[in-house]
C-alpha cells in the first residue's frame, strides 16, 4: 500500500488541495442543492456534518485502502471552491481506485469536472502506483457518464436495477481505464 502525503495538485484553471475551515459555507451550499445531491448518497449537508467532514479530510491521506479521499476544487482565478474530486483505494481489488466527483451548479458544464478527474487520475496512477480507475454512476446522470467518455474511460458494465437508491432501484453503468490506457491517451495527446 502506498500512503501518499499530499499537498496540492494544479492544472491550467484549478488547485486541488485539502478542505480547510473557510469551505464550511459553500461547501455547505452545494451539497445542500436538490440537484447536486440527486445522484449523490446524501439528501442534506448539515453543519455539524460539514465540519465533521472538513476536519476529517484535512487530517486524511490518500492512498488508504477502504477510505475515499476529497480534494477540493478550488477555482485558480477566484479562490472559489466549486466542488470536489475523491479517490477510493479499493479495498476488494489491489492496485484499483475508484474515482468521485461533486461540482456547484454554478460551476457544471464548464469542463471543471474532467479537468479535475483527470488530475485525480494522474496523481492515483503516477503517485500511488494504481493500475486500474474505476467510475460508476446513475445511468440517469448524463452530465457524470459525459465527464468518464471525456476522460477515455470505457464501459464495462451496465446494470439493471442493481442498486436500491433513494427509494427506487436504479440501473448503473461502470467505467474503467488502465495505467498503460491512460499512459497512452497522455502520449498521443501531446504536440
């Protein structure tokens, strides 16, 4: 197991980095909005789960098998948190991550989303040795499966009422790249 001690990650518009006291309010925000959380495990964000939240993911590492961890996603330009990106070391496969990701309405549609995952990904397979990253989400959530084909994330399974979600079973599909994928889709992108 790699246990990484991080610090921050850049891309051209965005600085992840670690949840501090001063997100409380808009981290609150958007996790409280009926439509980010529709596809997300909670209805509602309270305080006092908000600083739970926010004191246990600045003291949390990446890399530990079983325990998602949470960048924030704060916007370069502003200082704006628009959201977060986690990364899950899978505790039933080795060497596989499982990748997450919230954003601000205000702040969707923009190509956020991707261009934070991607970070995520490179820092799960260039940091912490994964060899496989995995998505899943509702099949309903068009803006989340847009993001993994963005990503070059393939599909590999659908499934049919395999998750009883907020009251009615819902279908899923799960998306996965490999290291050498990714190493690929890297080297061709570049000029």
């Amino acid at each position: 197991m790699i246990v990484s001690r991080f610090k921050k990650l850049e891309t051209p518009r965005l600085l992840l980095r670690r949840f501090r006291r001063t997100d409380l309010e808009a981290l609150m925000t958007y996790r409280n909005d009926p439509e980010v959380a529709r596809y997300q495990t909670w209805e509602s964000f309270s305080r006092e789960e908000a600083e739970t939240f926010i004191a246990r993911q600045s003291r949390a590492r990446p890399g530990i098998p079983g325990r998602w961890f949470q960048f924030a996603v704060e916007l370069k330009d502003s200082g704006i948190l628009a959201g977060d990106c986690a990364l899950l070391l899978v505790k039933w496969a080795r060497r596989t991550g499982e990748i997450g990701y919230t954003f601000s309405r205000a702040y969707q549609g923009h190509g956020l989303a991707t261009e934070a995952a991607r970070a995520v990904i490179d820092y799960g397979f260039d940091s912490l040795g994964l060899l496989r990253i995995i998505a899943t989400t509702d099949c309903r959530n068009l803006r989340s499966l847009a993001v993994m084909k963005r990503l070059g994330m393939r599909e590999e399974g659908h499934f049919i009422q395999n998750l009883w979600f907020k009251g009615a079973w819902c279908d899923e599909y799960h998306y996965a790249i490999l290291r050498s994928e990714w190493s690929s889709a890297r080297a061709s992108a570049r000029p």
